[in-house]
C-alpha cells in the first residue's frame, strides 16, 4: 500500500486526488471553460498550488509521497503537457517512480457499474472527432484506443451483440447518430479518483515509466486553427 498523488489533467476537468492505500484523502478540482485548451482557466499555475494545498491539509510533507500517477492520454494538448511536466518534475527532484495512465482506461474505471456489456469512453477531438476505446466491465480491451471520426455505423459491428454505454464528452457527437437500441449514453463524470484503483495496483505491480521519456499520448497530430 502507498501514498499516491493522482493528477488528471487531460479533460474537461483538471482534478488531483491524494490517496492512501488505496482510500481517496482528498480531492480538488479545477474547471476547464473548454476541452482545447482556448480561453482555459491556468491549470499550469492552479495545480502547483492545488498541490500545495492538499498535503497541507492532510499534514503531509510532498516528499512522503511514495509516487505520482498522471492521465498520460490521449485528451486537451495543452492539459497532458502541463499534467506531464509537473508529474516528471516531482519526480525528478524527490527521486519518486512514475506512473502513466491511460485516460480513457482512466474513464471506463469509473462506468465499471453501468448496466451495458461494454464501456466505451469517447473524448471531444474536434469536429466529428473523438479519442475512443472499448473495455468489458473487467477493463480488459476489445477495441484498442484511437482518434475516429464518427459516423452512424462506427460501433455496429460490436452493438450487434452487445450493449454498449457511451459516455464523455464527446459522446454528445455519437448521440444524434448513434440509434441502435443497444446503444446507452449515460453523464458519468470522471476525476482524479477514478485513477486510485489503477493507480494503486500499478505501483503494487511496479509498473512505471521511465522519467526520461514519459511523453503524453496524443493519438493525432497537434491542431493550430488557420489564422
């Protein structure tokens, strides 16, 4: 068991959560006005102090934290950046291993409970664009992650057979379109304890990254609008 400093940086949402063997201690939160990155509050400056703050609370020293656990992507550029750096950078100084996570394994952790065969997580990439995967209920993967582009037959194959629960925020895209009746969308909303689980067994399986070339996942190329 371990204290595990969990940041998520990479959606709507950037949230941190400090949890011990396994149990959430405590979780901020800051709000996003976008999913891009555009007129976004500053995460880069609110998440050292939101750090700063939480082991205040709880009487903690940062350097008693046993690792750090970051949402690696795919998600907002410029959220997986700062998530990124500030992670490596607490590492770096207090000596402490790494731990990446995938986000949208990150997200279909916290729709374990849905009533639907398969989770899929679907995050806001633009347009008719999103960052999507598959998982059973048991987080094992039957569609890898990737960036689609939606249309009404891009799940049909797997909804033959299956119910599906499509959530995130991109899954307002699949909505519309999506008229299968064995397809289910649902508003789960996700933070940073949703990563305690993954969190905690990956440090208890020593799954790390190396601190050298820990790179967030982008899944696609970066997108500058015309000027």
């Amino acid at each position: 068991m371990a204290l595990l400093l969990n940041i998520d940086t990479a959606v709507d949402t950037a949230s941190i959560c400090l949890a011990k063997d396994g149990k959430a201690l405590s979780i901020s939160k800051n709000v996003r006005e976008d999913s891009f990155g555009e007129s976004q509050k500053d995460h880069a400056s609110w998440l050292h102090i939101a750090i700063k703050e939480i082991f205040e609370k709880n009487n903690l020293e940062l350097s008693s934290v046993d690792a750090i656990a970051v949402t690696g992507g795919p998600g907002s550029y410029t959220g997986l950046r700062i998530g990124m750096a500030t992670a490596k950078g607490i590492c770096f100084a207090l000596n402490k291993p790494l731990i990446s996570l995938n986000t949208l394994l990150v997200m279909a952790n916290a729709a374990k409970m849905e009533k639907a065969d398969l989770i899929c997580p679907m995050i806001d990439a633009r347009r008719m664009e999103v960052y999507t995967a598959l998982y059973t209920k048991e987080l094992e993967i039957v569609k890898e992650p990737a960036a689609i582009t939606l249309n009404e037959k891009s799940f049909d194959e797997y909804l033959l057979n299956n119910s599906i629960c499509f959530f995130g925020n991109g899954s307002n895209k699949f909505q519309p379109i999506g008229k299968s009746s064995q397809a289910f969308f649902s508003d789960i909303k996700t933070d940073a304890s949703s990563m305690i689980s993954l969190s905690e067994k990956n440090f208890t399986e020593k799954k790390f990254v190396d601190l050298a070339y820990a790179e967030p996942i982008y899944l696609k190329e970066f997108y500058t609008p015309a000027k």
